[in-house]
C-alpha cells in the first residue's frame, strides 16, 4: 500500500504543477495542446511499450486482467448507450465512455473471482481516470472539460476508497 500512496504523491504532484502553470499562463495558450501533443505522439507509445515488454505474457494475459476488460467493456457500453438515449454524440459519449471504472460487483457475483482477485479487479476499478482519457478529449478537441473534470474527482476519491478497500478485503 506504501508504493500506492507515492504513486499517488507524485500523481498529486504533477497535477499541483500543470495547475500552477495553466493557472499563471507560463506556458502560453497552446501549452496545454502542445504538452498533450508530445504526451501523446511520444509518451503513451513509449510506457505501453516498456510496461508490456518488461511483463511475462501470463501477467499481461491473467484471468484477472481478462476480467476487467470485460467489465469496463460492459461498463462502457452501458455508457455508450446512455449517451445514444440522451442525444450526447458520439465524440462527447466515447469520451465519457473512456472516463468510466468498473463495477466489483461483476467480479463477485458474475465471475466468482476469490477475495484476492476481487481486491485487485477492486483496486483497478478505484484507480482514478487515466490521464490518457484527457489526453484524447485533448488532442481531438471534444469533451475536455468532462474528462479533466471526472479525472480530478476520480484523483480526490482514489485514495480513501483504495484504504477503505485494502481494510474491507483484509
């Protein structure tokens, strides 16, 4: 849980600072576009790169992690179907869709994942809105304000509901 909580000190960190610098203009009125820009083309190729690589192909392809595909894509498509109900469009609707968690209750009563696995499809699903959703609503110029915002909620609720798990399951 140590490795957790500086995880999210750093996380914390890096926000504190774009917001500092969004909020005194230091970087101009495309630093937001241009920063996303290199995140973006450079980034994300880069850690999904290193992150798959330096991993097993058991890990990357576990039971586990096959479950919380299939939730967030049900979870997902219930979104996606609430956004074609209300009329959202589709570019503002996959953005909400990408925003999304989990749901654990899948993994207990749909799955029947032991206490451990539950914790750990649990936890991915506390995790906070990847900041790659703000990069695409960024980058393709729709919805930011839905994903930044969803992104500095989902940051603000992880750590105590990621305590209030770990002491649940424990």
């Amino acid at each position: 849980m140590d490795g957790v909580l500086k995880g999210f000190f750093v996380v914390g960190m890096v926000l504190l600072v774009g917001y500092i610098l969004a909020r005194t203009n230091a970087l101009g009125p495309h630093g937001t576009k241009v920063l996303s820009t290199l995140t973006f083309m450079v980034g994300l190729p880069s850690l999904m790169f290193s992150t798959i690589a330096s991993r097993h192909i058991s890990e990357v392809l576990s039971q586990t992690g096959l479950i919380s595909v299939v939730t967030a894509l049900c979870v997902m498509a219930l979104f996606a179907l609430s956004g074609a109900i209300g009329k959202w469009g589709v570019r503002r609707t996959t953005i909400g869709a990408l925003a999304t968690g989990l749901a654990w209750l899948l993994a207990v009563l749909v799955f029947r994942l032991d206490t451990f696995s539950t914790f750990v499809v649990t936890a991915c699903a506390i995790l906070p809105t990847g900041q790659n959703v703000v990069l695409y609503a960024v980058r393709y110029g729709v919805a930011q304000n839905l994903a930044q915002s969803t992104a500095v909620i989902t940051s603000a609720l992880a750590v105590p509901l990621l305590l209030g798990a770990a002491w649940m399951f424990a």
